[in-house]
C-alpha cells in the first residue's frame, strides 16, 4: 500500500519567512505526488504534482516542492510567506486500487501565518 | 468557467432523518468522488464513481448510498444521520483513472446533525 505522512499538525511563521511543509511518501512503485491547498470553508484546489519528469516541480501562488526519491521526500516550500497562505495543506500520493489510481491524503498541515 | 457545484453549502438535518447532497460538474469528467472530512483530519474516500459504475470503499457505512443519474449529477445520500456524521462533504472529480490525473474539488457541504 501507498502512503504520505505529513510531519507537524501546524506550521507557523512570520509574513515574509520561508515556508516549508514536509510530506514522506511510502510506495514500492514509483509515486505520482500532489500538493493540495484549501481555504477554509472551501474545497481543495491542487498546487503542484509531480509525475516523474523534472525532480523540482513549480507551481501556483510562488510554491514549489522537490522529489527526492533517497529520502522518499516531497516537501513544500516558498520562500517568503504571505499572510494570504494561511490555510491547510495536504500532500497526496496516487495509488493503484484494483487497476485505477485513487489519491491517498495525508492528515494535513495547517499554514498558520503571523504579521 | 467550468467547475464542480455543490448544493447546499450549508445543511442541518435532524438525528435520523434523510438528508441527500449534490453534486453537478460542467467539466464533463469521467470519475466522481465523494469524500468526508472531520475536523483537522485528511479527506476519506467514501465512493467514486467511473462514468456509472460505482465503486463503494470497504469501509463505508451501510448508511450512506450514493446516485449518479449522468454524468453531470452525483448524489450522496445519508439514511438515518447519526451525530458521527457531521463534517464537511467533499465532491470531487477527475478526467479519469490515470496516475497523473489531478481532481477538482466543489466548495463542500457542512453537514450539521442535530
């Protein structure tokens, strides 16, 4: 079975700090990888994934995250947090489920952003 | 702009009384989800649905059903509501089954039983 663990329930930094959110995957395939954004009250909206080809993915709102395949490691960054990042992240990982590919979440880490 | 609707966004219904939440997408994609979120907890696939066949995960309440009448319309239908199933439903869809497919989520339903 695949897996992600995201490490730290919640994650504060000050407005302009670095950002980092960290997800493990476990997979004895090679893993399809998505980071998730949601708004409160909202539903979740992909930031970024990674399907194999290059290592460091970019994606929206200034995210960016790296696959290191020796550290099984797909973790989020951003290099100056801003005060509309707050919100909670969830890392996924695609896996197979009797010939089809269902995303797994991880627990999620909540953004928390200060002035 | 196409997109994943879902109706009410907002729903409070009564221990044991039948409750059912929708889903419409113009995105014209294959598979449809529906997922339960609690609190500060990841989403948990409930069903999905490939075109009509429907796929029901093991551990799904018998109390929950779910309709795809076409490919537009998902429904989830809950029973007899028990106090356990307040959260935040999550309609979700993708193009099809292929690893890299990414979904598109609605805004959610938050159910309140009282």
């Amino acid at each position: 079975a695949q897996s992600v663990t995201q490490l730290g329930s919640h994650v504060s930094v000050s407005e302009g700090a670095l950002v980092l959110l960290r997800c493990n995957y476990s997979s004895s395939v090679p893993p399809y990888l998505f980071w998730y954004v949601q708004y409160p009250n909202q539903g979740l909206q992909l930031l970024l994934k990674y399907t194999s080809a290059a290592t460091l993915v970019k994606g929206i709102n200034g995210f960016e995250a790296e696959f290191k395949k020796s550290e099984t490691s797909f973790h989020l960054t951003k290099p100056s947090a801003h005060m509309s990042d707050a919100a909670e992240y969830f890392c996924a990982v695609s896996a197979a489920s009797g010939g089809s590919y269902i995303p797994t979440f991880g627990r999620g880490t909540s953004l928390i952003v200060h002035p | 702009d196409a997109m994943v609707i879902q109706n009410p966004r907002y729903q409070v219904t009564q221990f044991g009384k039948p409750v059912t939440l929708s889903c419409s997408q113009t995105l014209n994609h294959n598979v449809m989800y529906w997922y339960q979120q609690k609190s500060s907890q990841a989403p948990k696939l409930l069903f999905h649905y490939y075109d009509k066949d429907f796929n029901n995960e093991a551990d799904t309440p018998d109390n929950f059903q779910s309709r795809r009448p076409n490919t537009s319309f998902c429904f989830l239908d809950i029973r007899s509501p028990g106090l356990g199933d307040a959260a935040m439903y999550l309609c979700a869809t993708s193009r099809d089954f292929n690893r890299a497919s990414e979904q598109y989520f609605g805004p959610g339903t938050r159910l309140t039983v009282t």
